[in-house]
C-alpha cells in the first residue's frame, strides 16, 4: 500500500510539471490538462518518493513535477514493478507499459542540474479505468479485477420534460444488471437530441463505465436518434448484440426487423441500444447480458478472446 504525495501536470511538453491538489483522470488518455496525455501507451508517468528524496541528497533543490513526472507516491520502487503490472487508486486503475525511457531531448531538470531520474526510475502508464484522485489518496497493486459498472440512459422527451411520471423501461434495466452484480454508475434521462446523448455517452466512455445501455429512442419515428448517436462516438461496431436481440425479439412479434438498434465500443466501454418498453428491455438484456461480462473483460484486458 502506498500514498500518493502529488499531482503534476503541464501544458507543454519538456518543461517541468506543476502541482495540482487533485486531478481527473480520463481512460485511455491520461490526465485531462496536461501535454502528455494522448492515445498512446505512456499517458500518465510515476515516480517514487524514495527516489526524489535521494535525487535531493545529492544537494539538488527540486520541486514536485521537475522531472516532468504526473505522479509522486510513496511506498513504491516503481522501476522494480514488470510491465502490465496493474496499479489501483480509488475508482482509477492503471497498467505499467514502459519503464523508464530513452531522453534525446533534455528536460529543463538535467539543462540546470546535468541529471534526470525519470528516465531510469519513472515508469509509465495507462489509463484502464478513470475518475478522480487527489493528493494523499492510498494508491495500491491491483489484485482484482475492475468492478463491473453500469450506466443507464433513457431517451425520452417526455420523461426528459417530466411528462411521463416513471421511467419503467430504466428501472428494469437497473433491476437486471444489480441483479447481476454491476454496480450502477449513473442513470440519466434525455430528450431525443443527438448532441446530448453523443455528449453523454463521450463523458461516460471517458470514466471507462464498462457497459452503458441506452433505452429508447431506437424506431423509425423522425425524433429516433439514439443509433445515430451511438455511431458518432463508437470506434468499433458490435453488431451480434443487435442482431441477437432482434432475433430473439421476432420470435414475438414481426415488428421486431423494424428495429434500429446498434451496439458499438468506444475505448474500454460497451455500448449497448436496448428497446424502449420494459417488457422488451426485461426480454433482450436478460438475453445478452451473461455474454456482455465477457466482452467487457476483453475490452479490459482482464480475459482472452
């Protein structure tokens, strides 16, 4: 177990990082504000305590980011941890991918001191999980797997307006996945505007939710756009699960080809269009659902294919 000391981040690359108190922590990107976060495989670096305190033996007078590092914790050698290594703050997991790194352009550190430790103390990292951390928050070695987590979104103008006084078809959907041991993150309720529900499912991808549902919103109807929505933002489509469903949905009713529904991934997270009327959310998710664990543990990195 160990503590993290400090947050740093900076707007440029190659200069010294400064303290923050608490930072927000986007999966698969890094630190939001700082130069260094990005699709790649060193999104957030760390540094041990015990490492800087010897660095300052030496009669060096740094501050806390000088060697470009966004992490300081005690309780860590970083260096000796092997790469895949998994790291837990709070709701924020991280996986070690390099260990230190080659400088072909010098910090601001070793220009005034002649020396750098980051690139053979610091480690780096990625972002497998988000949320927040701040300054003397426990930070830990991730012996478990991500909790299962879960968003509900249901996309109704008249439960957004306040027209319609319960949102059933979310209530089941809730119902269902606590019953299977997902954690509910959040539920929301939207009108039928795309820039809202594409806005949404970008801010919950960002967190790394594993599995975000939305209900409703999926017909022919001119104010249908919920798949259109979940196209814009998913990078990469799952179309079994919406073929699934429907499938599954004809045995009942031919009205069922008239679906639109799409299922798509964005980062680390699932993204699944379930039908409006609960008794049809009941009927497709209690369908898909002991399947999705797999595939959110894939996207995780937490099984095999």
């Amino acid at each position: 177990m160990g503590k993290i000391n400090a947050i740093c981040i900076s707007e440029r690359r190659g200069t010294a990082k400064k303290f923050v108190d608490a930072a927000t922590f986007v999966t698969e990107f890094g630190i939001d504000g700082d130069a260094h976060a990005g699709d790649w495989h060193r999104q957030v670096s760390l540094l041990g305590q015990g490492e800087i305190d010897a660095f300052r033996a030496r009669g060096a007078l740094i501050e806390a980011g000088a060697f470009g590092e966004n992490i300081i914790a005690e309780g860590f050698t970083f260096k000796n941890l092997p790469v895949g290594t998994r790291l837990k703050c709070g709701e924020v997991f991280f996986e070690i991918t390099q260990i230190g790194k080659e400088c072909h352009a010098h910090c601001t550190i070793y220009q005034q001191i002649g020396d750098c430790i980051m690139p053979r103390e610091g480690v780096f990292a990625r972002v497998l999980h988000g949320g927040k951390i701040s300054v003397g928050d426990n930070l830990e070695l991730a012996t478990e797997k991500i909790p299962l987590d879960a968003a509900i979104i249901t996309v109704s103008d008249r439960g957004f307006h306040g027209l319609r006084d319960e949102d059933t078809s979310g209530d089941k959907c809730e119902e269902i996945l606590t019953a299977a041991g997902y954690k509910i993150h959040s539920r929301t309720t939207l009108p039928d505007v795309k820039k809202f529900l594409v806005d949404k499912l970008i801010e919950l991808a960002d967190v790394g939710v594993g599995l975000i549902l939305t209900t409703g919103g999926t017909g022919f109807s001119i104010r249908d756009i919920t798949p259109e929505a979940t196209l814009e933002v998913c990078t990469r489509l799952a179309p079994g699960i919406p073929e699934a469903m429907r499938s599954l949905s004809l045995q009942v009713t031919g009205r069922a080809m008239l679906s639109r529904a799409v299922a798509g991934i964005r980062k680390r997270s699932l993204i699944v269009n379930l039908p409006g009327s609960p008794k049809a959310v009941d009927e497709c998710l209690n369908f898909v659902l002991p399947q999705l664990q797999h595939g959110i543990e894939i996207l995780r990195g937490e099984a095999d294919k």
